[in-house]
C-alpha cells in the first residue's frame, strides 16, 4: 500500500500530460517451463545500435527456449530478413552466452530501405513462413517499430499474394495467417514517448558523464571552457541530464531553445562567474539543438561566441559514437533483460485481435503499452517543435524531463536571485548520517542551492550526530558546494552514531542555531535517527520541526522507497568487478567464481548484480536455501559446463544470505563436488562497492530528491511556524521519508514506515519489488522458475 503525499511538480512540470498512453491490460498468467511448445519466435534488433541489446536478445532467446519455443536470429535487421539463408538461424541456448556484457549487438543492425518496398516486405515474409516464424521481438527506435507495424498490418495481403505466385501454398498460409509483434526501444537518445528509459540511454549517460570528469580537472589547469557536442537530433535528454549531473554552465537542446540573445546572455554568465574566482566553464550542446527561430546550434558556434566577446581559452569535444560505445551499465543490462522477458510473454500470450505493444519502463515496473500510441506521441513532438511549440514539446517529453528541465535552469544559475529588503527565509538544515554512499554530495548541492535559490539560509552539521552533538553547525554559502556532485563519499562528514547517543546535546544545538526545518540523508541510520527524533518530540521541543529523511545507502534496504541514493553506483560497481573477474580466467577452462557483496540483510545487491552480470545463482538472505538447493544448483552449472560449451560461471552471495552456508562453506562444498568439471575461486568484494564516483542515475535521483524537500519543509513551515519564528510541528506526518514509490515521489510519515520495518535485520518487513527480478535470473540461468506479469497501477 502507498500512503503519503504525492509531491505536485515545480513551474514547468504543472501541466497535464496532453497524450497520456494507458498500458493495456493483461491477464494474470503464470507460465512454466515447456508450456508454450510448437510456437517461433524471431529477434531483430534494427537501427542505431545501443548498450544492452544484447541483454534484451539474450533474454528473448532463454526465455523462449524456457517455454519451449524455437527462436531464430534474424541478423542485420531487417536486411538480414530479407536476404534470408545465414542470417536467419536457430538459436541455442549457448548462442547467447558471455554476451550481456558486451555493447552493440552480436546480431547486427542495418538501416533497410528496401524493407519499405513491397518487394522488400515479400522476400521478409517468403523467409519467415519457411521457418514458421509468427512472432517477431524487434529491439529498435520508432522508425523500425513502425516499420513492423505496417508489415503486421499488411501480413495477410503478403501471404495472399505469395500464395498467387506459386511461393507458398495455401495450407502454409492458412497455418500462419497472422504476425504478432512486440517492441523494445533500443535507443541511446531516450526519444520515444511511453517509457521513463529507453535501453542504452543510461550507457550512455555513462560514457558522457565519464569523459566530462575526465575534461574537468585539464579544464581547471588551463582556465579553459569546454563545448561538449553530444547526440540527440531530436531529443534533448542527453544534453539535459548530463548537464544536470555534471555542473554544466550552459545546456542547448532542442525542446527548449534559449532566448534569441543567447550569446550575450551565455557570455555575461560565464564573465560573471570568472569574476567570482572559477576557472574552468563547461558548456553541452545537443547535435539537434536550435534557437527560437529553428535555426541550428553548433557547437562551433557556440566556442565562436566565446572567443569573440571573452578571449577565453575554448576547446571544442564531439563525443560522437563514444557514447555508443563501451560495456552497458548495470540498468541497461537490467532493462534489457526485463524487456526481453517480458516481450516473450507478450507474444506468447498473443491472439490475432491483441494490439500490437511495446513493452517499456514506468517507475520501476515493466508494462505493456499500445505501439502506435507510443509513435504518435513521439512524432507529436516532433511537430510540436516544428511549429515552436516549445511548452507542448517538452510537456509530452513528460514529467521527468520537466522536473529535470526546472531543476538545471534553477541550480544552474551564478547566484541566488536578489533578496528585496529584510531577508525573512527559514533556517534549513542538513546532516549526513550512517556511511558513506555516492550521491550524497549531490543531495547536499541540490539542497544548499535551492535553500538560497528560495530566499531560505541553508546550514551545514557536520560529521553526523557527533557534529549535531559537538556544535558543529554553519552556515553553507552557494559556492561552498561547488563541484560537489562529482564527488563520492561524503564531504559534510558522516557517522554511524544514532540520536539517542545524547537527545539533549542534539536538541540544544538546534534550539542554539534556531534550526527550523531539517534534512537527514543516510542510510538505516538515519531513518533511525529522524524516527528517534520523532518520538521524542514530546520531551525536546526543539524536535517540532519539519525533518525529512533521505534514503542514501548502497543496500537499498530503506522502508518506504523502492529506490536509494547510492544502490545503482554500487550496482555498477559489483557488475564492472565480476566482468572482470570473468575476464580473468579466459584461457582457463572450467571455472566458477563465488562472489560476495554487501548489503546487511537486504539481497538488492545480489539480486540485481546476478541479473546485470548474468550470474548462475544468487544467494540472499531473504529467500530460504539449505543443502538440496545448493546442490542442486552446483548440478545446473556443471551440466552446463559438461554440455552447453560454457566455461565459466559466476555465482554472488550476500554477505548475511545464510550464518552456516557461508562463503567459506560455499568454497569448499564447490570444490569438492565439483571438482571434476570445474575449479573454484572466491571474492570479496567489501568497501569497494562503497567507493568512485557517482553514476549519472545516482547525482540525478539525488538531486531532484533534494529540490522537492526543500519545496516540502517551505510548504509545512508555512503552516506550522509562528510569527516570531518559532516551530510548532507535532503531527505525524511532519517527520517523513521522501521515497520512489512504483512512478511517485512519496512523503511518508517516518512512525507509519515503523510498522512496516523489521528492525533487527534493518529491513522493510514488506514484499520488495526486486524479489520478483528473481524469477527472471533463475530462467536466464536455466534453473525452474514460474513468470509472472508486474502490473502496474498508474493512479495510486
């Protein structure tokens, strides 16, 4: 159940969504291994190629063989379904593996004209009856789905006609009268309408953010300014997030284009900031970016502007097929997996009236929803652009792309705007608590500037309740957080300490500051501490203000959230190790790894790890497991190695999944048992899931999680502050948790997530979103497993 206030979105992001895609409504099936016998399924990927499509073929193969279907390759697109011969094969379970870590696709992809012909659309259909292939998984952008659209919708005309000519007879056609479909959005652009992400977007994200890091520091040296072209022809997200993760000074992009006099008003910035002691300015440009006349804007034109009116030093950088490039991250990995399962379900359960889908991302469900729905509304901001309807284009961007758009233009700023007048904003304070994580400095920056940015003196506690307790406590000004979002770990300072160490101290030391509003972010820790504080309002009215917890911890074991700041930095993390750990033994044949993570008593690690890494098994606290289960699962990976042609296998284990079956246990059970098929090697991997810098998910969740408390503690301090400043906030639901709830951000009382938190494994005592991952990772490891459709409710 989602209790809570909905959180309503800043200026921009108040409109309605002008073509909301409703997903379709699927029945409740549970499918079992063999179930689905008899039925072909082919998978293509088309266009552009991006990171995770290998994921996403991988998946569409396990899963259809689990079923009991014949799946093909159809390779180079839709050239390749034309061409026929080679490029339409069977494919094996071990076709598909050592593949999820890999970017591009191992298939191929082609841009095919000829498939717009009816000669085209023939040949296809000619070489797919032969193999009794019905069901095509495309893995594409809006121009490859729309294309099999039409070749479903024409399908019945095809073989009509292939009948005619003597090609196929009449019984042939009459067996596959139809064509089933089903999309997934490969495209690193993030461009088509309907899904929060398209799969490689994220990768992508990775090699901008990467490259922007790696130009700061030489930036810096010189005193330079860098133009950094990213993709993006027609969407801006690209340029949009990455600017709002890496400090940017200037984004252009084409939804919103700047104003006409944009030289002058860039160049007055980045002067302005010089004058105040920066050294270094990075502006991003999107390859479609335009001005408000349509009139493009390059990135040359852009370093032209600089040089002409500022004699600054500016280098040029086309990121170009770079950010194409490279290993997927853990989520593209992820994505394409969970898409891949879900469009075999989807064509399995097809009948000739069911409209064709594509499968996508909403909050952290993946659904069904109508294809051309999707293509209209994608093509509805392209026209809305064409006709410089810029609030329409970015409103059916949607809503993330809104509050990220508000969130750059206000964080983006030199400095606050002037304060007419005596200067009457509330004193918000913030404090880290529990260990450290990535995106906490992200959470800090976004908070501090939009403190200042709403006329409110942000200030700083530092080294957790130690400082609270010690007296620790500044002001922080906007430059203080400069270059923070960068940064791991935590530059306030952070301790496991809990508030109980000394109510007294703690409390004194926010009635010395005249503290009226309070952010908490951390982990187990802090939701501990702000519940502490809570309760104990009753005895220390210092605690009657309005405190807001922000979950930050790479165990994701907060109630309340289905996200933390820091769990996706660690995921990549585990996943790039455990690539590399297999890396290690190529050359050697027959070797399994067993890797342990952290996480406590929360499996969210291993479980998501397992999937990205395409693990053989994966042990948790939170499901059972003994003797059989081991053995059992030490039979699958040896059959596998004896008979599949695979010659390494990769097993995670939390580090509390069992107080018997340990790692050591673990270690010594393989090695004995398996020793005439494989050897054993084991890892742990400990702080280091803890450290580098944030991902681009990590600064981005982070920062908006910030923007909105702060809009939050305002809200309640208008009704709960008195006249001369002081605080009476003593309901429940004045100390909550802002968490991600399925598609909102939820502000939760702290007290009401208590009944639904096992405090002695730090846990929610709830069903968790990510154990129904699980399912999926045991088919794609061939291991017995039952699928079941994860609706999702779009109302709550």
């Amino acid at each position: 159940i989602v209790r809570g206030q909905a959180m309503g979105d800043v200026p921009v992001s108040q409109a309605a969504d002008p073509m909301p895609i409703i997903p379709l409504k699927v029945e409740h099936i549970v499918h079992k291994s063999g179930s689905e016998k008899g039925k072909c399924i082919g998978v293509l990927t088309s266009g552009g190629d991006s990171q995770g499509m290998n994921a996403a073929v991988r998946a569409v193969v396990r899963f259809g063989l689990y079923l009991g279907c014949k799946v093909y390759f159809i390779k180079e697109g839709y050239q390749g379904m034309i061409d026929g011969g080679d490029n339409i094969s069977e494919a094996g379970w071990a076709a598909v593996s050592g593949i999820i870590h890999k970017g591009g696709t191992v298939i191929g992809s082609a841009r095919c004209m000829e498939f717009k012909t009816r000669e085209g659309m023939l040949k296809a259909a000619k070489n797919l009856i032969d193999r009794e292939i019905t069901n095509l998984a495309i893995v594409g952008g809006d121009g490859s789905l729309t294309g099999a659209n039409i070749f479903r919708k024409d399908w019945s005309s095809l073989t009509k006609e292939l009948v005619e000519t003597g090609q196929i007879s009449q019984e042939l056609a009459n067996k596959h009268s139809h064509l089933n479909i089903v999309g997934m959005v490969g495209s690193i652009d993030n461009d088509f309408c309907g899904t929060d992400m398209t799969i490689g977007t994220d990768s992508a994200l990775h090699r901008i953010i990467e490259i922007m890091d790696a130009i700061i520091p030489t930036a810096y040296s010189h005193q330079r300014a860098f133009v950094l072209e990213v993709m993006g022809r027609h969407c801006g997200y690209l340029a949009l997030v990455a600017g709002l993760v890496s400090e940017a000074d200037f984004v252009f992009m084409p939804e919103w284009p700047p104003e006409e006099n944009w030289p002058e008003k860039l160049c007055k910035k980045l002067e302005l900031e010089r004058q105040a002691g920066q050294r270094l300015n990075i502006i991003i440009v999107s390859e479609g970016a335009i001005d408000r006349q349509g009139h493009p804007i390059t990135a040359e034109g852009v370093k032209k502007a600089i040089v002409e009116r500022l004699d600054i030093d500016t280098r040029v950088t086309v990121l170009g097929h770079v950010q194409r490039g490279g290993a997927p991250s853990a989520f593209d990995r992820v994505l394409g997996s969970r898409m891949g399962a879900e469009s075999v379900m989807a064509l399995v359960e097809a009948k000739p009236e069911t409209e064709p889908c594509v499968v996508t991302l909403v909050g952290n469900k993946a659904i069904r929803v109508p294809l051309m729905a999707c293509v209209e509304k994608t093509q509805a901001v392209t026209k809305a652009m064409a006709e410089k309807n810029w609030e329409l284009a970015t409103q059916l961007r949607g809503k993330s792309f809104q509050r990220s758009l508000d969130t750059f233009k206000m964080l983006s700023r030199l400095k606050p705007p002037d304060v007419m007048g005596e200067k009457t904003g509330w004193r918000l304070a913030v404090i880290n608590i529990g260990s450290p994580c990535c995106g906490m400095n992200a959470a800090v920056r976004s908070f501090v500037r939009n403190c200042i940015y709403s006329g409110n003196q942000p200030y700083g506690i530092h080294n957790g309740i130690d400082g609270l307790i010690n007296g620790e406590v500044r002001p922080i000004e906007w430059s203080d957080v400069t270059g923070w979002v960068v940064e791991g770990g935590s530059l306030l300072g952070t301790k496991r300490t809990l508030t109980n160490k000394n109510f007294e101290k703690c409390a004194e030391n926010l009635g010395k500051h005249k503290i009226q509003g309070l952010v908490v972010i951390g982990g187990f820790e802090a939701f501990e501490s702000v519940l502490q504080m809570a309760e104990s309002r009753r005895e220390f009215k210092e605690f009657r203000i309005p405190i807001v917890c922000l979950p930050a911890t790479i165990s994701n074991n907060i109630p309340g959230t289905d996200f933390s700041i820091g769990a996706d930095t660690a995921l990549n993390a585990i996943t790039q190790i455990c690539d590399r750990i297999r890396q290690s033994a190529t050359g050697t044949k027959r070797r399994v790894f067993i890797v342990q993570t952290m996480g406590g008593y929360s499996g969210y690690l291993a479980t998501m790890a397992g999937l990205a890494g395409g693990a053989d098994a994966s042990y948790i606290p939170e499901e059972k497991f003994g003797i059989k289960e081991l053995t059992k699962d030490l039979e699958v990976i040896a059959s596998k190695m004896d008979k599949g042609n695979i010659f390494r296998g990769v097993i995670l284990m939390n580090e509390k999944a069992n107080p018997n079956y340990d790692l050591s246990f673990l270690t010594r059970m393989y090695s004995e048992e398996g020793k005439n098929h494989f050897t054993v090697r084991d890892n742990i991997l400990g702080h280091t899931q803890q450290g580098g810098t944030p991902s681009p998910y990590d600064r981005s969740v982070a920062t908006k999680m910030a923007s909105k408390t702060v809009d939050w503690l305002v809200d309640q301090l208008s009704h709960f502050a008195s006249m001369d400043g002081t605080v009476h906030a003593e309901t429940p639901e004045s100390v909550t948790l802002l968490g991600l709830r399925q598609t909102k951000y939820m502000f939760q009382p702290i007290q009401e997530l208590a009944k639904e938190t096992d405090f002695e494994k730090r846990v929610p005592s709830y069903n968790l979103w990510w154990m129904k991952m699980r399912s999926i990772m045991n088919v794609l490891a061939q291991h017995d497993s039952t699928y079941e459709y994860d609706d999702v409710d779009l109302t709550s």
